[in-house]
C-alpha cells in the first residue's frame, strides 16, 4: 500500500491511517516512510489484531 503525500514530519494522525489500512487489508505489519523531511524518517508499525493471535 502506497500513500504519496509531502509533509515535514509524521505525524500521529498518519500514524492512525497506516495502522487502520493494515487492520483493514489484514496485513501483519508495515512501514509508514516520510522522505520529505530533511531527513528520512520512518516508523514501523503492527496490526495488533494479527500480532495477538500469532
């Protein structure tokens, strides 16, 4: 899943929408990446619906 938007920072909404789009599409787990900053940030993120019953 890909979502091209251009912001400074991750924020905790974006946080919000990655982690519902994995408990929607039942993914286990994903990275939200922001290559706008000044730097690259990243943030691993889990489904943990799946990581309970795993």
């Amino acid at each position: 899943m890909a979502d091209n938007e251009q912001h400074n920072r991750i924020y905790s909404v974006h946080k919000a929408q990655a982690i519902n789009y994995l408990e929607a599409f039942g993914i286990a787990d994903g990275l939200l990446i922001n290559f706008s900053g000044r730097s690259l940030e990243f943030k691993r993120l889990y489904n943990k619906e799946i990581r309970l019953s795993l």
